[in-house]
C-alpha cells in the first residue's frame, strides 16, 4: 500500500487522501488513481513512475538490462543511463 501511495502522490508529501484503500474493481484500473491535471502534473506524474518501471524491471532480471530493456520495450541504452542516473543521484 505504502509503495503504491508514493507511486501515486499527487504531491512529493503523502496526504491521506494518497492513502485510500479502494476495492478490488477500482484496483484495476490502473488510471483511476492518477492526478487531476494541473500545471507540471504531467512530469511529476510520470517521472516516478518511470522510475519505478524501470526498478521493478531491473529487480525482476536480476539487474541483467539487457532482459530489463527487453521487458519495457526501450533499448539496452535507455536502461544503461537510468541506471547510470541513479548511481550519479543516490537520494
């Protein structure tokens, strides 16, 4: 639940509202918890996300980005400098 609040914060602080446990048929879709658009919403929105894909991705191949690559569907290079990314920003 936490992992999926963070996922889906409107904001960079975590509000109640962020914490609202919803049944099984909001679960799956997959937009419902997304922002209301507003002003820079769009890359707050979808710079964590992709950061998650892209961990969860590696975390599934064993780190192996050449299998994480193939799993989104971006290039080896794309994996190779999220990851280089990360170890320039470790915070």
């Amino acid at each position: 639940m936490l992992e999926r609040s963070v996922l889906y914060a409107r904001d960079e602080v975590i509000r109640g509202e962020d914490l609202l446990i919803t049944d099984n048929q909001q679960a799956k879709d997959m937009f419902a918890a997304l922002p209301e658009p507003k002003q820079g919403s769009l890359s707050r929105t979808i710079s964590p996300s992709r950061k998650q894909l892209f961990l969860r991705a590696l975390a599934a191949c064993k780190g192996n980005q050449s299998e994480a690559a193939a799993m989104l569907g971006v290039s080896k290079q794309a994996v190779n400098k999220f990851v280089a990314g990360q170890s320039d920003n470790p915070g």
